[in-house]
C-alpha cells in the first residue's frame, strides 16, 4: 500500500482503474484514455483479485471501479463501465 500512497500523491490526475482480469473490453478504452491525456495525467490499472488489502481498504465493490486522485485527494469515484470520452473529460477537469 506504500506504493499506492505514492501514486495518488501526484499532481497530475491520476485515473486508476480497480479491474478484473477478464475485462478485455476496458483495457481498449483504458489505452484510448492514457494516450488521449498524455502527459497531463496517468492511467493506472490495479487487479482487483491481486490487491485484495488495498481494495478492502478503499471498499471497491464494484468491476471495474474508477477513482481520480490528485494531490492524494478523492476527486472522483464510479463503479461501472465507462467510456473513453467520459473518463477523458472527467479526468480533463482535475488537470
């Protein structure tokens, strides 16, 4: 979790994506948000069944779940599939 709390302690967005392995179809869009954002924010992608500690900790229920950190502040928080002009424009707003 030491290396969590350096994540969301950028100042850029962070977008972090709580995944399953099988989620083939939000891997595409996960990619299309990264390369859309550029150096402005970071895409990260957390396995949800290899960081059980972390995601007990942060109470992710839902696959995938999306959380927006900046400054190691809660931005933003949705579970549920979303797509790749929303996660950019939501992101967009927190750079």
């Amino acid at each position: 979790m030491a290396k969590f709390g350096e994540i969301i302690q950028s100042a850029h967005p962070t977008l972090i994506d709580f995944y399953k392995e099988d989620d083939d179809i939000m891997n595409n869009i996960l990619r299309d948000v990264a390369a859309a954002l550029g150096d402005k924010a970071r895409v990260i992608k957390i396995n949800i069944d290899k960081n059980n500690e972390l995601v007990e900790a942060l109470r992710v229920k839902g696959n995938p779940t999306y959380i927006i950190y900046k400054n190691g502040e809660m931005k933003w928080r949705q579970s549920g599939e979303q797509d790749a002009n929303t996660l950019i424009n939501l992101v967009e707003q927190f750079v």
